[in-house]
C-alpha cells in the first residue's frame, strides 16, 4: 500500500483534500489526522471491521480500548445510555479540548472499538482538521494515536509515517501539534468521576467546573503496571510511549542529579555504548553524554508536555544506547509529563 501525505493549512483547510481522505475513512480504511494532543489514526468508530484494521496497524492489544471522535456536542447522545449531570458540565467546559469522556456505550458501538468493555470513551478535539475531516466523514471516528503500539506518540505527520507508511493509505499533514500530549480521560461511568489518564485538563480544573470531587484511579497515582488488569482506558496496561533504548529517570537535587548522569555516561562510555541525556534550556551545557537535548526551559511545564514526543522520538534516530532523563514534576502539567515519562521509563527511576 502507498501512503500518501496530503499537506493542509489548518488556517485555510483545503476542502477538497478533506474530502478525499474522508472517502477513505467511508470506505472503512484508515486515515491519520492531526488533533492539538497528538496525531490520530482514524477508521469509522461505529464499523467493527474498520475499528479491527486499527489494531493490526498499531499492533495494538484488542483490550486496549479506542477513543471515538465527534465534532459535533450532539453526535454524543446516540453513542451512550446517559449523560450524567457532571459529565454535561465537563463536556460544556473543555469541549472542544483534550477532554476524553468514559460513559456507558449505546448498542450501536461496536465492542470492537472499546475493547469488549459496555462502557465507550468520546472527546470533541479541538483541532480544524480534525473538525472537518470527522464532519464529512459522516461518523464519529476511532483514533488512538497513529504511532505502533509502545512507541512514542506522534506530534509531526513525518513521526506517523516513520510508524505507518505502507500500513494506511492517507496522512494529512497539518505540521507539529500544540499540546503534545495526549488528552485527559475521566471515568463518568461510575459514582465518582474517576481520572483514568491525566492528562492537560487537570484535576483541580475539573473539580472546579464539576462542583464535586475527583478521583485518580490508583493504578494512575501509584505509576505501577497493571498486570492481570483489564484496562479501562487507553495506556493504563501496555507499555506506552518508549524509545528503543533503555531509559532511566533520575531525580533529587539539580547537581546531584547532573553528577550521577555524568558518572553513568562515563561507565557506559568504557562500554563502548551511545548516550542520551533530556535536560532542560538549563542543564544542558552541563552534561558530557553524546546526545543531550533540551525538553524546554524548567520554567514552563507547557514547553516540556509540547517537545516530549519529539525528543524521545530524537532519540531513535540518533541510535543511542542508553537514555537518562531528569523529572519534571513541577508546574500545573508535571503530574501528566511524569505520567508518559514513567512508562516511557519501564517505570526506572533512580532517586540521588
């Protein structure tokens, strides 16, 4: 299959491009899009055999749930049995945004795209492409991110073709996301709205609008892996968001920090092996490893969430041996950056 990239001006979308990749989307294939979290591989979420071509091409696990896009606050109601009242209140809020709504499917959702799971995950993205492509696509549309299973999530079309080309037949290219990580999903299926994924939309944004407490499933606050588990929302179970190498997060004190990641690269260096290090516009000049790449400036948790993706993903290209990456869990956003850290890391984490 060839794999077509179709660039497109989210100022000035270009109608008939929509167009196109929507027939392929009718046509039960799949097409990848950009939302303002990550990319998104699309396919009809209402079609089992569409949602089906969406795991062969991820090699995704067929418990991991997908997320069905709508672009429209109407196109919720026959997808779910009820809207309870904090849900109508979050979605008024933060849609269209990097809101994901867990609440209990319709008949007309496939178990196929939710995993076998009676309850459904839907979000509004708040993205003009995206928007427009699920408008004239005529259905709302499964899209976990459109990278392979375990991989970084992509924020650049040229990341989705790195994982996808020759898989699907259409890309639309709408250059490099806002965010840059992925949505937050809350759990309105239950007595208590639940995170199940944090995400840019935080808990005290949330409790705030909702006028009642939410909670953070324990799996999320521990950061431990869900074995045995059946997950309730995308990334809660499988290995997520990893370069090859192997990666470690190091915390404690600047300095300390920056001496153990230097007495590390010296000892892998006697190995013959390749080093990456994530730093910040800060640390950067002081580390010795062959690859060291800012994340951003340690004063804005919005830069560090936004070049995520793109440096672990730096990384691959660059063939290191080894990755060691300081936290970052500082700032409205540090919870969710550690989140999607701590799984990139196997959950490896040094305190120095």
């Amino acid at each position: 299959m060839n794999t077509q990239i179709i660039k497109i001006d989210q100022q000035n979308i270009d109608k008939e491009a929509i167009k196109e990749a929507s027939r392929w989307i009718q046509k039960k294939e799949l097409v990848a899009f950009p939302t303002e979290t990550v990319y998104g591989l699309g396919a009809d979420g209402l079609d089992p055999e569409a949602s089906a071509k969406i795991y062969a091409a991820k090699g995704r696990p067929s418990d991991n749930p997908l997320i069905l896009h709508i672009s429209d606050i109407e196109q919720l109601t026959p997808l779910v049995r009820e809207i309870p009242n904090a849900a109508v209140k979050a979605m008024r809020a933060f849609w269209p945004g990097p809101m994901t709504m867990i609440l209990n499917k319709s008949d007309i959702v496939p178990f196929e795209t939710t995993g076998g799971l009676s309850t459904v995950a839907v979000r509004m993205p708040n993205h003009p492409i995206a928007l427009a492509l699920i408008s004239e696509s005529g259905c709302p549309i499964a899209a976990p991110s459109a990278n392979a299973s375990g991989r970084p999530s992509p924020t650049r079309a040229e990341h989705v073709y790195e994982d996808m080309n020759g898989k699907i037949p259409c890309i639309l290219d709408g250059g490099m996301v806002g965010i840059g990580i992925e949505s937050t999903i809350i759990d309105f299926s239950g007595d208590t709205p639940m995170i199940l994924r944090p995400g840019f939309i935080t808990k005290e944004r949330l409790e705030e609008v909702i006028g009642e407490p939410v909670g953070i499933d324990p799996a999320v606050l521990n950061m431990k892996k869900m074995d045995g588990i059946a997950p309730k929302a995308p990334g809660m179970k499988y290995r997520h968001y990893a370069p090859k190498a192997k990666m470690i997060l190091v915390s404690g004190r600047e300095q300390s920090v920056i001496s153990y990641i230097n007495e590390k690269t010296e000892e892998a260096h006697r190995d013959h092996k390749k080093v990456g290090v994530i730093g910040t516009d800060e640390t950067i000049p002081m580390y010795k490893a062959d690859v060291v790449l800012s994340i951003g400036t340690s004063s804005s948790d919005r830069t560090i969430a936004h070049f995520l993706y793109d440096v672990l993903r730096t990384f691959d290209h660059e063939e290191v041996d080894m990755i060691y990456s300081q936290v970052f869990e500082s700032g409205e956003h540090g919870f969710a950056i550690m989140n999607r850290l701590m799984k990139a890391a196997g959950y490896d984490r040094v305190e120095v």
